[in-house]
C-alpha cells in the first residue's frame, strides 16, 4: 500500500516523505549538510562573481566616429578593466562617458571569461543650429562630423550647455529628427512662425506646415504620401498639421486656410451646380436671354398618327388612294 501512494508522488514530494522516514537523528545531519552545501554554493557563486579568474581584461569597443572616439574609448575601457565578465555594471560604463553627449546609448555584450564588447550608439546630427550639429532630442553634438547637408534652425540666445534651450527651436529639432530617410538631404530650413507654426522647406520642393511638433511620424507620413502624388507636382505648400486630411495647394503658405472640415464640399458633399453662362447675339453683339429649359417627353408617350383623308364628295366615305 505504502508503495503504490510512493508512486503517485513527483520527485519533490517522494524526497520529503524518504527524508522523514529516516530515523531524527540521521534526518537532523542530512539537513545540516544540506544547508552546508547551499551556503557554500551561494559563497563560491558572490565570491567567483567579482573573482579575478573572470575579471575583464580584453575590451573591445565599437561605433565611434567623433573626434572625442580616442578619449570615449579610454574612458570606457578604465571602467570596464575594474569588472568581471559575471559582474557588469552598465550605469558606471555610462557614468564614465556622462561627458560626451555625442554617446546615446551602450550595448553590452559580456564574453565569458575575459572578453567585453561595447557598442557605442551615437547620436545623429539632424539640424544646424548656431553653426553647431543638434540631434533630434536637442543635445548639442560639438566635435562630432556632419555629413551631407542638414536644415538650419534659428534659436534664440547662447548655445550654452549640451542641450537647446529654446522651446521653439527644440520643437523644430524634432521635427527634423524624425524625418524620413530619402527626405533628409533636401531639408533645407526649419522655420517656427506665429501664424503655421513650424514649416519646413525643401530645397526643389514645397513648404511642409507641420503646426506643433505632435504625432511628427504621421505628419512626416502624410507630406511623403502628397509629395509623391503626380497631381500635387507643382504645389507650393502641403499642409500636414491634419495629417489624416493633408491638404496642398499652390497659394503663398502666408494665406493658407485651414484644412476643410469633415462634411464639407471639398470631402465629396453634394454641391449646387452652377447655372449656365449666358450667351452673346451675333446680330445685336447683346447678351442673349438664356434660354428656358425644356422637360424632355416621357418615355411612353407616342407622336400622334397622320389625319385621314377624307371623302371630297361629302358622302362621308373614305376616299380611295390614289392611282
């Protein structure tokens, strides 16, 4: 009886019920000898973490381009030689180069047992701002090269520090930094007026009235979408600042309106049509009253038959056809 119950046990359970049919004092030295070895598997686990048979001794360090790469990578080594490959800490890898803003992020890859690798991200130029390249998120980028042409950005007061502090400006960074790809080489300035708001303008290419820097990645979606448009060629502004109804147009971006409501005309409401232009007498060189419009005859009616001959005689007969 005893073995059938054993055997519908798990494995945890038929360790337990062996461990209490041993007699208490045998029970008392295998638990003592099980705690010792835990204490010692968790001691020789925290001791062999920071060991120096598992401390970083090769760093490879990849991703830089900036001027400061020799100084960022001697910082980033320092830093990763007082480490062991099962003890990285990330956030003083990232204290060391809190100098150097060009750095976003860091991608850390331990190699079991000496070896560090760590993957610079840095950030991308997106605008000139003072001469100075910015990133989409505002940090001011000195010493790092630009490539290509980037969209100048007025802002107001001292570039001081590693960020913009203008609002407006910041605003218009942003929307540079999420510009697609293909566009960004013809990005030629970013302009925040009082009336649009930020408008973009493209070199070859129509202004972009973006409005505020919201939902950027839809309005950047919408402007790809008319641009690409045959029937918009020639427009001198697209306005995304309703990116699910931009709208384009070939007036001054000064005097655009508003994009037409939902209901309106312009989103297929019925219209009136216009009534027809009057037409000019070529005798009188005067304009011709219009004429009336006629209600075409219904489909069932039929045109009246011939009258019937009748008798020259009067005898009231009907006469016969001819010859």
């Amino acid at each position: 009886m005893r073995s059938v119950r054993a055997g519908k046990l798990d494995a945890v359970a038929l360790r337990v019920l062996t461990l209490r049919l041993l007699p208490p004092r045998m029970r008392r030295r295998v638990l003592v000898v099980l705690a010792v070895c835990l204490v010692l598997a968790a001691g020789f686990q925290f001791w062999l973490r920071d060991s120096p048979l598992v401390a970083v001794e090769d760093v490879k360090v990849t991703g830089l381009s900036t001027k400061d790469a020799p100084r960022v990578r001697a910082a980033l080594a320092s830093a990763a030689h007082t480490m062991t490959t099962l003890h990285v800490d990330q956030s003083e890898l990232e204290h060391a180069i809190a100098a150097y803003p060009v750095v976003r992020a860091l991608e850390v890859q331990a190699d079991f047992p000496h070896g560090l690798e760590i993957h610079v991200v840095e950030h991308r130029p997106a605008a000139l701002v003072g001469g100075l390249p910015v990133a989409g998120d505002g940090t001011i980028l000195r010493g790092i090269p630009v490539e290509g042409s980037l969209p100048r950005i007025d802002a107001q007061g001292k570039l001081d520090g590693d960020r913009l502090s203008d609002p407006a400006a910041l605003r218009a960074a942003r929307v540079a930094g999420r510009a697609p790809a293909p566009l960004r080489g013809r990005l030629e300035r970013i302009d925040v007026r009082a009336d649009e708001g930020i408008v973009v303008e493209l070199r070859e290419g129509p202004e972009l009235i973006f409005g505020d820097a919201n939902h950027v990645r839809a309005k950047w979606i919408a402007a790809v979408r008319i641009l690409a448009d045959p029937e918009a060629t020639g427009a001198s502004y697209i306005d995304v600042r309703l990116p699910g109804r931009p709208a384009a147009g070939g007036l001054p971006a000064e005097t655009v309106a508003p994009v037409a409501p939902a209901g309106s005309a312009a989103l297929g409401a019925p219209t009136e049509t216009a009534p027809a232009a009057p037409s000019v007498d070529p005798a009188t060189e005067q304009l011709a009253p219009p004429a009336p419009a006629t209600a075409a005859p219904p489909a069932t009616e039929t045109a009246p038959a011939p009258p019937t001959p009748t008798d020259p005689t009067g005898a009231g007969g009907v006469s016969p056809p001819p010859g």
